[in-house]
C-alpha cells in the first residue's frame, strides 16, 4: 500500500489497518452512522436489544432492561480494558526514564 492508501475506512475494514489516520476514519464513519439512526424511528422488531439501546439510543423500559443485563454480564472485560488504561497512564507518568516516557503498548 502507497502513503495514500491510509487514512480511509476502506483501508481499515478490507487491510485491517489500525494506523491513526484509519482508525480516525473508522470511528468518524461509525459516529456519523449512529447520529443517523438516532434520527430515526426505531424499527418495531428491534425493541428490548441492547443494541437498540446503543445504536438508536432507545430508552423505552425493554431496551434499557436488555442493555442493564448486557452490562451485568460483561462486567470483568469492561473493567479489565479500564484497568490496564489506568495501568499504562501511571506507568507513562512515573518512568524516571525518558525514553521510556510513551506509553507502553497494550
């Protein structure tokens, strides 16, 4: 891939690349995709998912209740990703080093 080929959510989805200019494009389309379906009505058959209540931002009582117990089953891994960011940014902050001064990678 040329220079130029970076920076596009074609090149982040097909080359799976995870430089910043990708990922920068892969969550601006994915922002933009979710301001969308925010406007509009929520299809029937999709009431009491989760998803619905992330992705259309639907707060009637069956998406709400679906996305609490998504979140009672998944505690650890959302915790455990908070954690190691936590872990990185103290370990960035008291390296005496500098050249160990950027974060360690994950």
């Amino acid at each position: 891939m040329s220079a130029d080929d970076y920076g596009y959510l074609s090149t982040y989805t097909n080359h799976r690349c995870r430089c910043v200019e990708c990922r920068k494009a892969n969550a601006e389309y994915h922002r933009i995709s979710k301001i969308r379906r925010a406007g509009r009505p929520v299809p029937e058959h999709l009431h009491g998912s989760a998803g619905t209540y992330g992705n259309y931002g639907c707060r009637c009582r069956p998406c709400t209740d679906a996305w609490e117990a998504q979140l009672r089953r998944t505690p650890g891994r959302r915790k455990g990703r908070t954690r190691r960011r936590i872990l990185l940014r103290t370990l960035t902050v008291l390296s005496p080093f500098p050249s160990t001064s950027k974060p360690l990678s994950a």
